[in-house]
C-alpha cells in the first residue's frame, strides 16, 4: 500500500492521529502481505483491528480536547482512514456461491417373490339363520385345521370378514320377502411356503372351503431387493449431481432433502367363485400355481447444495 503525504505547515500528515493509524494498517498489511487471512474472516479481522486503534488513541484525543474543532476533525480523519482501508480488504475478498439443484434416480429390479398371500371362505344357506351360521362355523374351523396342517408352521392364518345375511325374494312386485339366510367366512392364509400354494389351495377345497376370492405373490418389506433397488436409486441420483457440481466447477456441500418411493408389480392368480360341486368334481387333480417374478421400482429424488 502507497500513501502520498502533501507538503505543507502543520498538514494532516504531521498529525500524530493519523500518522499512527495508518502506519498501524501499514505495518498490519506489510506483515500478512504473505499469509493473508482467510476471506470470509477479513471483515471481522478489520473491525477487531479499528476497535484497537481508537482505543489506543483516546487518550492522546482526551489531551488534546482543549481546541473541540481539532478534536473531532481529527478523529473524524481517523476513522475515514481505517473504514476506507476496511472497505479496500472487504472488496478484496472472495465470495462463494451456494446453488440447490434437485435430481431423481430410479432403479428396477427383478426378483422372485418370498411370500403368497390366499384368500379364501366357506359360505352356507339354509332357510334358518342359526342354521346357515352353525353349518358355517363346522365348515370353517375344519378348513382351518386343514390348511394349518398343509401350509405348515410358518404360515399366517387369520379371519379377514364375516357376514350372515338374508335372502330375499323380489319376485310379482310384492314386498321383499326373506326366504333365507347366507353366512360367509373368508380366511386369508399367508405363507412363505410357494411350492405348497396348490396344495394349500385342494386341501382347503375339500374340507368345505367353495369360494377362492384372490391368490397374489408379494415381497417381505425386509426383502434385501428392496434396499438393493433403493441403493442403485440413490447411487444414480448422486451421480447426477455430481456430474452438475462438475459442469458448475464447484462440488457438492451436502444433501438437504431426500424423498423415495418403491412400487412393486406383482403377479397374481385371480379365481372367480366357483360352488363347492365344481370343486369337488375337480378334486382328483392337484391345483397347478406358478408364482413368477416381481417387478421392484424404486424412486429417489434428493435436493443438493453446490457450491461454485
């Protein structure tokens, strides 16, 4: 830093105020010309540095508060010497700016699947409400005894509805008359157990269950291919912003938000209501069932600071 001093009598630059805070930043400069702090410290530095040069100067301000003009132009020209040595550092200094961008990822996966989910009921008629329920409830437990023998240990079998209600005749235009009552039991079976599905599926049949309502193949929510797809997902994300941080010539701060989703396309085996006769005609030949794969897409969007 050069300062250029004008001749005169008794200018600014015989001024001991002046002289002292200049030659306080000049010797400041002059020794952090080689390691200069760091940018984003400057200002903070500079003010720390002011504070101590009034400071150090007060008193001589106090000797000579005797001429209160002189007094207050010379620390008016103090301070107009430090701020506008603050201002020149502050200017000097590198800004870096911070940028979100949003990318998305998505990955598929083919898998097989690990768990069958049936669903099946015993309905019964019979003019007597008590009757249709009673007839049910036989039914019901010996399919329920059967299945748990067949699926095996692992298998979840609980009761999904249940309803009893009447029959009505709406025949000649006259008021609906009961003329009878139908109960319904639906159970749902769920078991890892792919290969006995068929079986699972003639056992039931025989021991009274006459309505297959659904048969769908899913995946565990623990199923590693779910956090495998989920990884690939992110992976492809990250890769995104990386490839933007690098066209931008900065790098990636850190990741702000992220949000995922999976959807899985499953197979299923839909059956229409078939009566009890027609399944017990079909008894003699086992069920064939064929699970096939599941299709697992996971979607990943993350919002990333970049700085340039």
């Amino acid at each position: 830093m050069r300062v250029r001093w004008r001749s005169g009598t008794k200018s600014d630059h015989d001024d001991p105020l002046i002289v002292s805070a200049v030659h306080f930043f000049l010797q400041r400069d002059r020794a952090k010309s080689n390691t200069p702090p760091a940018s984003h410290l400057l200002p903070a530095v500079l003010l720390v540095e002011l504070k101590i040069v009034l400071r150090c100067l007060t008193p001589q301000l106090i000797q000579q508060s005797g001429d209160y003009e002189a007094m207050t132009s010379k620390f008016m020209a103090t301070i107009a010497v430090c701020l506008s040595l603050l201002s020149a550092s502050a200017c000097a200094r590198k800004s870096n700016h911070a940028t979100r961008v949003t990318v998305a990822g998505e990955a598929t996966r083919n898998v097989e699947p690990d768990t069958a989910v049936l669903v099946l009921a015993v309905i019964t008629q019979s003019a007597q409400a008590i009757t249709a329920q009673q007839q049910n409830a036989r039914k019901s437990d010996a399919v329920i005894a059967t299945v748990k023998a067949i699926a095996g240990p692992n298998a979840e079998i609980k009761t999904s509805d249940y309803t009893l209600q009447p029959q009505y005749d709406y025949r000649d235009n006259r008021l609906p008359k009961i003329i009878g009552y139908n109960a319904r039991n639906s159970v749902i079976v769920t078991t890892p157990e792919l290969r006995n599905v068929g079986a699972v599926i003639d056992a039931a049949s025989n021991a009274g269950a006459n309505s297959i309502d659904s048969l769908s193949f899913v995946l565990k929510q623990t199923s590693p291919a779910r956090s495998e797809a989920l990884g690939d997902a992110t992976q492809q994300a990250m890769n995104k912003a990386r490839a933007i941080a690098e066209a931008l010539g900065g790098h990636i701060l850190r990741v702000v938000e992220e949000n995922e989703g999976s959807t899985i396309g499953s197979t299923a085996e839909s059956y229409d209501r078939m009566s009890y006769a027609k399944l017990s005609a079909t008894r003699p030949i086992a069920t064939p069932i064929a699970a096939g794969q599941l299709t697992i897409q996971s979607n990943v969007q993350l919002i990333v600071e970049i700085e340039s």
